[in-house]
C-alpha cells in the first residue's frame, strides 16, 4: 500500500484549464472520495494521478503527483508501470465484449507478459474473490463477460484491476450506472478492499461519499474548495460553499 500526495497540480484540455493548483492526499487503508458539481474536474484529476489524463491528445499537466513519494510525472517514471501499480475502475462496466469472464480477469495480466496457465487461474481465482464475484462464476468461467448482469460486470473489472496487484486503486463513479442492490454490494467491496489498498473514489453522490469514504475532497471549477475528514466535512464545513453543496442548495 502506498500513499498518493498531490502537489499543486493543474492540467490542461489544450489551452482550457481545468484543474488549478489542487493538493491533496490518499492515504493507505483509507477511502478517499472526491466530490464536486458535473464539470468540475473530478474525473480529471483521478486520471492524473495514474498518468491517463495525458492519453488526450492535447492535454496536459502541472505540478507533481507522488507515489510513495517519487513523482510519477518524472521523465525517467514509466507510465505503464504506474498504471499498473496504481489501478483504475472506470464509471461504466466495460468488460471485453469477445472474452470469456476468465479471459476478462486475467487481460491485463496477459498484457504484462504473465504467460502461465496455471498462474493466471490462481491469480483469476484471487481477484475475482478479491472482488466480491468468484462464488457467482465459477462454475462459469468460460462464458462471456458481457453475459453478466450490469454490477456483476463492474465487479469483474474491478477484478481485472486487481489481478495486476495494484497498490492503489482508482474508481471513477464505480455505481453511478448500476441498481440500488448492485450500488450497495460496490459500496460494500470498497470498504473491504481499503484494508489492503489506498481508494480514490470519484461520486457525484453525497450520500454514497458519506458512507464509504474517511476523506473527502470538494472540487469547485477545478478549484479545491475544501479537503478533510469525511465526517467533519459533511458535519461542520470550513466553508459555506462547502455546505450549500453538501445539502443540497446548489450542485
């Protein structure tokens, strides 16, 4: 497990800026959500801090990401294997639609140059139960991916994020698209899998950032409005924006 600190960070859409000098910090064995109105760059600083915000053609960063306090965004850092160590589960479900469910859990994996069969299953085995979904599948490893329900399919790629044992995991609203009952079997897995990984979590749902995270951190035009303990931030805010969002007033 590894901490993530974020150090005046901004980041570009070609000449937009969308993200302004954020700081903040994800600690090992904590739940840290990132909360904001639509458009105010959450989903852009959860991808920069595994080095996907620079997959856009045209953008780009500022400022320095440390993990385990070596700056991801050195030119000597390969961003392939920070991405590996640090794993990200997006907002839709997106198994490969042509693999099997086994196929699925060990892809990245296979990606990485792990060959052996037998080490793939052991390690198809370990994420998958990882993640809440080997009892469901396991008398049906060969069958499609896609043939799973909707959070049946987001728990295989949260499994497939896991198989390549990351230190950190990212979940970039892992629920927003799933059922109140697949919603809560998420929300339940984060809180297990904290125990043996740093989570960012980005919500757009106050209520589901209240349940499962110990941080919390409120972005406002890109800005950092305000970054602390989950329960003081819903609780007593530093700041009236803060709790005009919180309750609802605007956002």
């Amino acid at each position: 497990m590894r901490r993530v600190e974020v150090s005046d960070l901004s980041a570009w859409f070609g000449a937009k800026r969308v993200l302004h000098g954020v700081n903040m910090v994800a600690e090992p064995q904590k739940v840290t959500a990132i909360i904001g109105p639509s458009g105010c760059g959450k989903s852009t600083l959860i991808r920069c801090l595994n080095r996907m915000h620079e997959e856009v053609r045209g953008a780009r960063v500022e400022g320095k990401v440390l993990f385990d306090g070596i700056d991801i965004y050195s030119p000597d850092v390969d961003p392939v294997e920070i991405r590996r160590r640090i794993g990200m589960v997006f907002q839709r479900a997106n198994p490969f639609p042509t693999m099997s469910i086994l196929e699925n859990a060990v892809a990245g994996l296979k990606l990485v140059g792990r060959k052996s069969r037998a080490e793939l299953l052991e390690r198809a085995e370990r994420a998958l139960t990882a993640a809440g979904l080997w009892d469901e599948v396991k008398d049906r490893l060969h069958e499609p991916g896609a043939r799973l329900s909707g959070g049946q399919q987001q728990r295989l790629c949260i499994a497939r994020a896991l198989a390549v044992e990351p230190e950190v995991l990212l979940m970039d609203e892992p629920a927003s698209a799933l059922d109140p009952a697949s919603t809560l079997r998420i929300e339940e897995l984060i809180q297990e899998l904290k125990d043996q990984y740093t989570v960012v979590i980005v919500t757009h749902n106050m209520q589901q950032a209240a349940r499962v995270s110990d941080w919390t951190l409120f972005l406002l035009y890109g800005e950092v409005v305000e970054f602390g303990p989950t329960s003081k931030l819903f609780t007593r805010p530093d700041d009236q924006r803060t709790e005009d969002y919180v309750t609802g007033r605007f956002g």
